[in-house]
C-alpha cells in the first residue's frame, strides 16, 4: 500500500529564527493589515520584519488594504452615525443582523478586529455617547490616514501595474461621511498597465500556473489565478476587467516584488506556492514558520 504523500511544504518549513534573514523583504497584504491590529497581533509581524534593510509593497497591495482594511473601518463609521445607534454595543449589534449571512463572515471578523485595534472595552470610564463619539472620531482618522500608516510600514513601493485605483485616496463629504469608493476598471476604458505588466512578465505567470497545475492539493483560490493566468496568456486585456485582476492579487503582488530577497505573507494556502515558484524563501511571522524553496 502507497504510504499518503507528505505536505509538499512540510520538509521545508523551519522556525523563522532558525533561518537568519535579512536583506530585502516584501510585505504581502495580508501582514500590511496585521500592522494595524492591536500590538499582540502587530508586535511579532514588526519583529519579524525589523532586521531587514529594506522593507517593499507593491502598490497593488494599496488596493487590497483598502478594499479589505479601510473599507470595513469606513463601514463602522457609517453605523456610528446611524440613526438610533446610541452606543457601541448598537454598532456591534448592526454588524452582526446586517452581515449575518455565511460568505460575510471575514467582514464580520475584520470589523471586530478593528474595534480591538481602536477601542480597549472597559478602559474608559465614559457614557455610551462618549464611547460613540470616540469610536466614530478613531475610525475616521484611521480611514483618512490609511497612506500614511502604510507609508510609515514599507521602505519603499513598486508600481508595476500603475494602479490608478490604488492611488484613490478615501475623502470626507461635506456631510462628515467618508467615501471609500474603488472604482470599476473595463477592456473599454483602460486606466493602468496590467496588460503590460503581465505580458513583460509572463514567464512568471506561466511558471506559478504550471506549478499549480502540478500541486493536487492547490486552493481554490490557487486554482482561480491559474484560470485566469491562462485567459491572460490567450489575451492579456482579459485582466483590464477589474472583476479579473483581483484574482491574480497575489501573483501580481508578488512579481511585482520579484527582486526582493524573501516573501512575507500570512496566508500560506497562496503564498507557500507563489514563494515556491519564485524560489523565495517564505517568512510567515503570525504562524513563527519560514518555508525555503525546495
């Protein structure tokens, strides 16, 4: 009897300390919003990523970190100043009746993270109006100073796409609501080089769909970027669709990146495949684990 095959990744994975990294480092998404949290979910991705010299993101990593981040913390705004929201147990109350259906479930785990992140219960001896307001006025500078929190995490940002939605910064209304609208992109109306990015690079594309193709345990998510990969090599317009370039969110993110020395991500049912194919070492600070390329 054939004895079950091993993780593919298991033989590789070590304790970050073990592996004495330094050099460059480029910072997915998923640990851009760690550094938001509350210090004892951004205190060990700081730690983690502070013996590097240098620290990069891709500016696609922007739009991710307002479509994940920032949104949902403009979306506990909006609920602060709802009629008949009198304190923060109505805020929580609102998030979990109106995102109460299955596939809502990370927006609900997000917005609860946020409240951590700017609210300790029990800290402050203040009215619920009080708290209210409070929570309203954190959320607010939070959305408004989003670059700035992720200027001060990176070193520097690659633009190999030129992401025109990635540079829409949030506003404030006149009424004090804020706006966190992300554009719609279309094959008719092109507004960056997606296209172009991906036809200079798509080698890198075609390796990381092949090596997918390869791995029987992929995610769905793995396997929806190599569909994608595969329409883009028959027609790379196909990713000027912004419905199509979100798929490949990782990908892009991490060619964008290429030339940095390891990749940092949480999310490793993506990005122990995407390091792999690169040859990058892997470091994941929220597990403690670092994955080297076989």
């Amino acid at each position: 009897m054939r004895p079950p095959e091993r993780d593919r990744t298991e033989a590789v994975a070590a304790p970050c300390t073990e592996l004495g990294f330094g050099g460059t480092v480029l910072l997915d998404t998923s640990l851009l919003i760690e550094l938001q949290k509350r210090d004892k979910y951004a205190l060990p991705v700081r730690k983690a990523v502070s013996h590097f010299r240098f620290k990069g993101a891709s500016s696609y990593s922007k739009l991710e970190f307002k479509r994940a981040w920032i949104r949902e913390i403009a979306y506990i705004h909006t609920l602060c100043r709802d009629a008949g929201v009198r304190s923060i147990a109505d805020v929580i109350d609102r998030i979990n009746r109106r995102l109460a259906s299955p596939h809502q479930r990370r927006r609900v785990q997000t917005c609860m993270e946020a409240f951590t992140a700017f609210f300790e219960f029990g800290k402050y001896a203040l009215s619920d109006r009080a708290q209210l307001a409070r929570l309203r006025s954190l959320c607010k500078t939070r959305v408004l100073e989003g670059a700035i929190a992720l200027r001060e995490a990176i070193t520097s940002e690659f633009r190999g796409t030129e992401c025109v939605r990635a540079e829409e910064p949030p506003t404030e209304h006149s009424d004090g609501s804020l706006n966190v609208t992300i554009r719609r992109c279309s094959p008719d109306r092109i507004q960056c080089r997606v296209h172009t990015f991906f036809s200079e690079n798509e080698d890198h594309f075609a390796q990381l769909a092949n090596e997918i193709d390869s791995n029987p345990g992929a995610s769905q998510e793995l396997k929806t970027m190599r569909d994608h990969i595969r329409l883009a090599q028959q027609e790379a317009i196909h990713l000027c669709d912004d419905k199509h370039c979100s798929k490949l969110a990782d990908s892009i993110i991490a060619v964008d990146g290429k030339n940095m020395d390891v990749f940092a991500a949480n999310n490793d049912k993506e990005w122990i495949t995407i390091a792999k194919t690169m040859a990058k070492p892997l470091v994941n600070p929220v597990s403690g684990l670092c994955h080297r390329p076989d």
